[in-house]
C-alpha cells in the first residue's frame, strides 16, 4: 500500500487513528493524504463578525482547516521522523463522503484509515456515524481504529464471510497484503445465518487455500439478531487483532452494522476493522 487517506476532524480519535497507521505502516513507502472536510453549518456568527470585508466565508474556513493540518503534519514529522513517509494536506468543501471518494480517486488512494467512537451508552453507535457510511458508500478499502487502540502488530487476524457471493484475490488483496507484511495467523470464519446459502463455500475454501494456504477454518450458526454478539464474544476470547469482512451491499455488513438497535450489538467493539470492497 502507497496512498493512505486519513480523513480528521481534528478530534482525539480521528488523531489517534493517524499516528496508529503511521505505526502500522512504519517500515514502508508511504504517501499519507490528510483530509479534512469542512461545511458551512461549521461557521458560526462570532466568526463571520471577525472576517473582513474582503474575505469570504470559504477562503475563512479553507485556511484555517489547511492551517490546522499542516500543524498536524509538522509535529508527526518532529516525533517519528520516517524518511519512508510523506505527507499531503488537503482541505475541502463538500459532504464527506464525496470528498473522501474524489479525493481517492485523484490520489489513487489503497486505504482509507478513519477513527471510531467506541461506546459511551445509548448516545453512541457501533462505530461513529462517518466512519460507518464510508465502509458503506465508499470504493476504497476502510481501516476503522476505535478511540484509543494503540498498534501493537497484527499476531491474529479473523476473516469472517457469510459465503452468500463468490471472492476474489482484487477483494482480498488489502488482506494478502497485511499478511505480507506481519505474517499473522488468519483465521477463516464462516457465518451461516438464515439469509446463508452454501452454494459458493466450495469455490470460496478453493481460493483460501490457494492465497491463504495456513489459515484455519471455523463456522458459526447464529441467527441475524444475534449476529454482533456473538462474532464480537468470537473476537474477545480467541484475542483477534483485526477483524475483516468484504462488503456486498444488502448483505453482511448492512446486517452487521446498522440492521438492528444498537442495544443489541451491546456497543463493545474494541478491535480495529477492516472493511474490503466488493470487486
């Protein structure tokens, strides 16, 4: 991977995912894209009464976001010092997901890395709102960190697939990739549920042996309601240090993420999730 996206909004946990793929990329090449997306609700009365007569309201906000950027990119640069790693500030005025997408395809972008909220009670989600539609409505693999998950290397990695399309190596490379570089333990496991066919298991199992020729296998039958629960308790006890899925629209993550109240997922999700596109 050469292009990283690390969309921020300056906040503790959109920080905290930038410096956990600085980390997690640090032996590598990498071009990281910080983006920050601003609109004009953002603005508020105290500032426009500030500005000039002369400056607009976009070139206000734009300058200010580009200001607080680059800060960020200069004091990564003073503590880690990687002469692997560049960095490029980007500023926009969009909705976030259309920015996120352009920005992607401009930069031909690998991975998308963007911080999660973690639980807080009713008021939170399973994983901030934005984060979520980008898994969703984004063309580029997303990398979600929970608010204060440190890198500490990838030592065992779950794959789970509910086998209802067939995979392919392009959906699975950011994995392959991963693998590559950390030699993890990958765990396959297979989610039958009521929405469940078999019909493609065998001609997936046929790809995994041949790109994935160590990786264990388990299944699990769980009905859709509990779904969450018991893929997370799966998570907490075999101690998994990333959690990856591809994602089919209508399918297993929409099931996984936003299908039913949040009091049912239990809001416990602490391990970083990486979510491949569909190829």
């Amino acid at each position: 991977m050469k292009a990283i996206l690390l969309p921020t909004d300056f906040s503790k946990i959109s920080i905290n995912a930038i410096h956990y793929a600085i980390a997690m990329f640090e032996k590598e090449s990498c071009d990281f894209y910080l983006l920050n997306v601003q609109k004009a609700s953002s603005f508020i009365s105290d500032d426009m009464m500030l500005m000039s007569s002369s400056t607009t309201i976009y070139e206000t906000l734009i300058s200010a976001a580009k200001k607080s950027t680059e800060n960020i990119i200069a004091k990564i640069k003073a503590k880690y010092n990687n002469e692997n790693h560049r960095f490029h500030s980007i500023v926009d005025y969009d909705s976030l997901i259309d920015s996120i997408n352009q920005t992607s395809k401009i930069h031909n972008i690998d991975l998308i890395v963007m911080g999660t909220k973690g639980s807080s009670g009713l008021e939170s989600v399973l994983l901030g709102s934005n984060t979520a539609h980008a898994m969703q409505q984004c063309n580029v693999p997303v990398l979600a960190i929970p608010d204060g998950c440190k890198f500490k290397g990838f030592n065992k990695v779950l794959f789970s697939t509910s086998h209802l399309s067939l995979h392919g190596i392009e959906e699975l490379k950011p994995l392959q990739y991963l693998k590559s570089l950390y030699g993890f333990k990958l765990e396959i496991l297979h989610i039958k549920d009521e929405h469940n066919s078999t019909n493609e298991v065998l001609s997936n199992e046929v790809l995994f042996k041949k790109y994935f020729s160590d990786a264990t296998y388990t299944s699990m039958e769980v009905s859709s309601k509990k779904m969450f629960e018991k893929v997370n308790q799966h998570i907490i006890e075999n101690k998994i240090d990333l959690f990856a899925i591809v994602s089919t629209k209508h399918s297993y993550l929409d099931r996984l993420l936003n299908r039913y109240p949040v009091e049912t997922f239990g809001l416990k999700i602490h391990t970083p999730f990486l979510v491949m596109n569909k190829a």
